[in-house]
C-alpha cells in the first residue's frame, strides 16, 4: 500500500478511483501519565508521555484507512489529510483521510 | 502575606527553570537543523520529475508541548493591555521546528532525498490535568510526502 499526501503516486499512474476512506482512533492515556504531565505543565516543555501517545494513536488510524482501502481494492491512498480534536480532559481524537486509487 | 511570597519565590523558580529548558531546547535544535540542511523540504508538490522517482511514502512527526507556569501569569497579565505574548510565540515556534525536525529524521531514516508538501497543523489537547485554567496542551502535527529518487 503507498500512501503519500500529493495528488499523484509518482512513477505510478492512477487507473481506478475508488473514493474517501478514512480512519480514527480515541484514546486516552492512563492516570499515571496524566499526573506527570499535570507536573510537567507547570515547568513547560514536552510532554513526552502524550507525544508518545499520540504518535502510537495516529499510526493506527492510519493503518484503519489502509485496511478499509484494501478491502475496497485499492492499492493506494493519495492526497492524505490528518486531523486532531480533544475529546475531554486526556483523550483526543485523531482522523487520517485520502483518496484510495489503484495505480500501475 | 507569606501566601504571596511563596508565590513569588515559587514564579521566580519556575522562570528560571523553564528559561533554562528553553536554552537547552534551542541548542539542541540548532545542531540538529544543520545536520539536516542537506535535505530539501518544501510545501509545492512538483520539485521532481516522476519518472525518476524511485519511491514515495507519507511521514509525519509531532510534539506535544505545554508553556511553564511563568508564561501562563505572564500571559494573563498581557492579555489584559493586549499585544504581542513573546512567551507563547518562542514556544510555539520552537515545538514546530522539534516537529518539523523529527519528521526529517523519520524520513532521513528511511532513506528519502527530500519531502515534498510539507503541511503543519496545530490543535489545543486540553488544560492542565483537573485545571481548566491551565496553561493549555498543544499538539504540533507536520506531515508531507518523503521522495526517494533513483539513483544515477
């Protein structure tokens, strides 16, 4: 599966259209982390147990919309978006979409 | 009165230490950016010609950051007169190199000669824990297009 967020694979040529696929995933991280960060937030910097987080969160909604274009038989996303939203305190939402295509 | 002097002592701390992270912050960044200096990044989309290309992959790279205690009074205090907030711009400005940094790396990694449509995004993850008041989490998100030519 190629994934890229240009309209185009490059060196492929698009032969099927297939339409939107997309994939999300809410998460929250447990108490533990969220009290570190709690300490963190009052020195500033990074918040590494959410960055962690949300980097683990985000390839999976990623491979969800790879998964849902392969069952369409595609064997390619192009033009790939990514979104984020809070939820509540701690848990945000995190949405990938494309296109799915098949290329040659 | 010693409620307020705990305050004070408690601020000042803080100051120093975020300033000092900031510092160490920046150091880091700049010896990192220069290492990556060989690689173009760009947000247009037609830098190459296709049929040189060898392959093509999505990346991304994020941070979470949140602003000291410091900052946050600092803030209030600014908001109230309005104006330009320093303490939030630095801030910003910093965790969007780090993310943009470590999506090069990812893609350096794997071998891509440059990225092309480079796209930032940026999104409010919630307050301090318990706080509403807080200082505010953000989420800094860059993602592009790592390209890997062939090679001549």
């Amino acid at each position: 599966m190629i994934v890229t967020n240009i309209e185009t694979v490059p060196g492929h040529t698009i032969v099927e259209h297939y339409g939107i696929v997309q994939g999300s995933t809410v998460r929250a991280k447990h108490v533990g982390v969220d009290c570190v960060a709690g300490c963190q937030n009052t020195f500033g910097g990074e918040l590494k147990g959410y960055s962690q987080l949300l980097e683990e969160s985000r390839s999976e909604a990623v491979s969800r919309m790879m998964q849902q274009a392969q069952q369409m038989g595609a064997n390619a996303i192009v033009n790939v978006r990514f979104g984020t939203s809070s939820i509540t305190q701690g848990a945000s939402e995190l949405l990938a979409y494309g296109t799915a295509v098949r290329v040659e | 009165m010693v409620d307020f002097l705990i305050f004070i002592v408690f601020i000042i701390g803080v100051f120093f230490i975020g300033q000092h992270i900031q510092k160490k912050h920046c150091a880091s960044l700049e010896i990192r950016e220069q290492a990556l200096l060989y690689m173009p990044t760009v947000v247009g989309r037609k830098v190459f010609e296709d049929s040189e290309v060898e392959k093509a992959w999505l990346v991304h790279g994020a941070v979470v950051v949140s602003g000291d205690y410091f900052k946050m009074v600092y803030a209030g205090l600014i908001k109230f007169f309005g104006g330009r907030i320093r303490a939030y711009e630095s801030l910003l400005d910093r965790s969007r190199r780090e993310a943009l940094l470590r999506m090069k790396e990812s893609a350096a990694a794997d071998g891509a000669h440059m990225v092309v449509n480079v796209r930032f995004e940026t999104a409010k993850i919630g307050s301090m824990v318990g706080n509403q008041q807080g200082t505010g989490m953000f989420e800094m998100l860059v993602y592009g297009t790592a390209i890997r030519m062939k090679s001549q």
